[in-house]
C-alpha cells in the first residue's frame, strides 16, 4: 500500500489531480475521523476535512517527500481540524453543550462522563491532549502520531506516557467524589 500511495503523491505532486482524488479515497474515512475527534460535531469534521483536502490540493506542488505524504496530509488536517474547533467553542456556551448531550442517546450519564473527561483533560497541555487522543480516540501509533505532529517519535512516546500518568492521577483524586 505504502508504494501504491508514495506513486500517486508523486503523480499528484507533477499536477495529476485525478491520482490526488484517489489519494483522498484512501484516506478520506480516516480524515473524517480524525477531524471528527477533535471538533466533536460532525459538521464541523466535514468543514475541516474539505477545507485541508483544497488546502493540500493547492500545496501538493511543495511536497518535498511523498513518502511522508500522509503526515503532511494530516499536518493540514490537525490545523484545519483546531481551527473549526476554536471557532465552534467561540460560539458555544455551557448551555449549548449540556442541551446537545442530552439530545445525545446516552443523556444525562454521557454528560457526567463527558463533563469528568474533560475535567481530567484540563491538566494536560494542548500538545499532550492532541498525542492522547490520537492514541486512544484514533489509535495511531506513535510513528504516525510524530508524522501528523511534527514531534520526534521518541518524544511522542515519552510525552504520551506522562501524560497519561497526568491522566491517571487527575482521575484517580476525583474519583472519589460519586460516594
């Protein structure tokens, strides 16, 4: 596969728009998903998958390495992906999020777990947060996490396990509190 992708991200990158659409097929599902995992609204994720797919589109001329070619897609996407996430939380208040968890099928428990969730991701970093919820939410490993970032691998790894230390110890001191 990965030869397969590394021919059309050479096709694309000399001007051939139709082997950049089948790129797009390959990757299109997971492109959703990961810009699905950061916005949380679906509208949102297609805005953000639309709007890196042109931008990619526009750039795949600069592309130096096709070999990293899904890394550099992605990189487009993280940003996109922030940026409708930023604008949507711009416009959101605490009453839009408990009114669209409770039209949600899980009620009132999925916003309790939602509300402990992101309580607990308050202690990371923004960067942590990302490298966490690409492992878990989106289960990259932490070579592709470090071609979507931009981090060295080894410091993927070594920023993903304190983090999730951080995690951990966030979760464990509340609880305590249900009893």
């Amino acid at each position: 596969m990965d030869n397969r992708i590394n021919k059309l991200a050479a096709l694309a990158r000399e001007g051939d728009a139709s082997a950049f659409g089948e790129l797009y097929g390959i990757f299109s599902k997971e492109m959703y998903a990961y810009a699905f995992s950061i916005t949380r609204d679906p509208h949102a994720a297609e805005d953000a998958v639309s709007e890196a797919v042109l931008s990619a589109f526009r750039q795949i001329g600069n592309l130096r390495d096709v070999s990293s070619f899904k890394g550099w897609l992605f990189r487009i996407l993280h940003a996109e992906s922030c940026k409708q996430y930023n604008a949507r939380m711009a416009h959101m208040t605490l009453d839009d999020t408990v009114n669209a968890s409770r039209t949600d099928a899980g009620g009132i428990e999925d916003l309790e777990l939602s509300l402990e969730l992101s309580a607990a991701l308050r202690v990371l970093t923004q960067e942590e947060k990302e490298i966490v919820l690409l492992k878990t939410v989106n289960e990259y490993t932490s070579k592709e996490i470090s071609e979507i970032t931009g981090i060295p691998h080894a410091t993927v790894r070594s920023k993903l396990s304190r983090a999730l230390a951080k995690l951990r110890k966030e979760i464990e001191k509340g609880g305590g509190t249900d009893e």
